[in-house]
C-alpha cells in the first residue's frame, strides 16, 4: 500500500505557503492523485475496510482531492456521502483563515449522523479541521477521522483534541511553521504561493 501510494504523489520540495497559513518545505500536486481513479480505489477500498469497525452512517470529505477519496470510501462501506465546499474571507487573516461548509442543502441530512470526515492527504490540516468544525454545527457525530497520507503530527494531535480515532494508510515526518518562526524565510529562501490550494 505505501509503495502504491507513493507512486500516486507529485511532490515537490521548497518554500511554500499553505492553505493553513504556514510554511512548509513539501508540497504535493494531489490536483494529479484521482488522475487515474482505478489507482486510487484499491488504497480507498483497504481504508473503508479499516473503517468498517467504526460503523459509520456517513462519510465527509473536504472538495476537492478529499471528497473524491471520501466518495470512493462511502461507496465501500455503503453509507451516504456528503462533502464541504471552501470558502474563503470569512475569518481575517492569520492562520485557519479559509472555513469549510457543507452546501445548504445537504444540512439537515447530517444530524444525528455518525460521521468520519474522509481526506486524501492530512499536513497542517486546514480543510478537516474546518470540515469537523461545520459537521457539528450540521449536529453530526464526528466518530473519526481517516486519510490515505498524514504528513507530521497535526492530525494526531487535532484528532486526540476532539476525541476520535484517527486512520491513516501512511504517515510520515514533515516541518511546518507560522510564517514569524520559519527558519526557511529567515535565510532568505523565495516564498512560493500555490494559489492557496488545498493544504498537500
């Protein structure tokens, strides 16, 4: 499984700003992840299959990258699927300045619902914390957390802060910094923006 997952990420190394607001040294083009869906289902397929345990009514993912997985990953388990759009300007600035929303109409579906919010990659982990943030005000039940990749510790840390489990196929180290403390920026390293996609 982590061979076949690796095979599937573009990563690329350098300076970069994320979704999240912090710098980074990796970044992942997961825009090319769903390139070929029958690659990706097998990984999806083993994740819902450790889901499974949980007895989800529902699955959540984040749009784009995430929700595909979380599509795959509900049609496994055969429980409904929702998503969230981003949407930025709605906080100022800083770090966690993009929310995540589930569409109006899908709202009211989710009270009551046992739901794992589904993502491809995990870093600094800006559209799962805005995801589980707008599924409780949706009045779901947020039984976990799961992803094909967690970069670092953030996941770890966000899912034992909100009592869930948390799944993942691979995990590996990663750096991240808020733009006062990178050491990257303070050795004069170009800053690259990747139009603010999602956090790789």
């Amino acid at each position: 499984m982590r061979k076949q997952l690796a095979d599937l990420l573009s990563a690329r190394d350098g300076h970069f700003l994320l979704e999240s607001g912090h710098h980074g040294e990796l970044w992942l083009d997961l825009e090319l992840l769903c390139l070929h869906p029958e690659r990706v289902q097998p990984l999806a397929a083993e994740l819902a299959r450790r889901l499974a345990r949980l007895q989800p009514s529902a699955i959540c993912g984040p749009l784009i990258e995430g929700a595909f997985i979380g599509l795959m990953v509900a049609a496994a388990l055969r429980v409904e699927f929702f998503y969230t759009e981003r949407i930025t300007g709605t906080t100022s600035g800083g770090l966690y300045s993009v929310d995540y929303r589930v569409p109006k109409p899908l709202r009211t579906g989710l009270q009551g619902q046992r739901v794992i919010v589904v993502n491809d990659v995990i870093n600094a982990g800006s559209s799962v914390r805005g995801t589980v943030s707008d599924l409780a005000e949706c009045g779901a039940d947020v039984i976990g957390i799961a992803s094909l990749l967690v970069l670092g510790d953030w996941a770890a840390r966000f899912a034992r802060d909100e009592g869930t489990g948390l799944e993942a196929l691979d995990s590996r180290p990663n750096r991240l910094w808020t733009p006062a403390d990178c050491p990257l920026c303070a050795s004069g390293v170009p800053l690259v923006d990747n139009a603010l996609a999602a956090d790789p």
